[in-house]
C-alpha cells in the first residue's frame, strides 16, 4: 500500500490505521481488497470524505490519496508530506506526527 496525501487548511483531524487491504480512517472501514491487480476505483465510488483521486492496484500494491488536514502553522513536513510505502498493520502515523 502507498499513501498519498492531498494536505488541506482544515479543522477537523486524520485517524488512520490499516489491516491488511482494509483502511480505518476516522473509524470507518473501507475494505479495498476487491480491487483486482490492473484495477482502479474512482474516489467517488468509495463512500469515504477522506480519499480523493482514483484508487489503483499496480502490481499488487494499492496506491490512494487522502486529505491530510493541517492548521496554518502547520510543517512543511505536513503541507508537503512524504507518500507513506507500506505502512504495517495498526495505527499509521500521519505527517508531523511524532
């Protein structure tokens, strides 16, 4: 799985964790193990606020981009974030996280 991120000037928060082909993102599951290799899901097929983009599945990786909110102070590290590449299973730490 590779995470993109889409950072926005927002208020609200991005909880994330990961199990398996399965994201939780602010504790709704979306389960993305349908998608066959050589596949792609528009964002807007996925009834989740936080994806934008198409998801894909190339070579077996699953590749989405989400919203990464931030506060105006916020890091370069956040409003430039770093794609996240096979995050493990659990609680992903986000940009600017510790």
């Amino acid at each position: 799985m590779i995470i993109q991120f889409c950072p926005q000037l927002r208020g609200d928060t991005l909880s994330l964790s990961r199990a398996g082909d399965r994201l939780i993102v602010n504790g709704d599951t979306i389960d993305l193990s349908a998608i066959p290799d050589g596949a792609e899901l528009p964002a807007d097929a996925i009834s989740n606020d936080w994806l934008v983009g198409t998801v894909r599945r190339i070579a077996d990786v699953l590749h989405l981009t989400l919203i990464l909110p931030h506060d105006a102070d916020a890091p370069e590290s956040v409003r430039f974030p770093a794609d996240i590449v096979d995050p493990a299973d659990g609680p992903i730490t986000l940009p600017g996280e510790a």
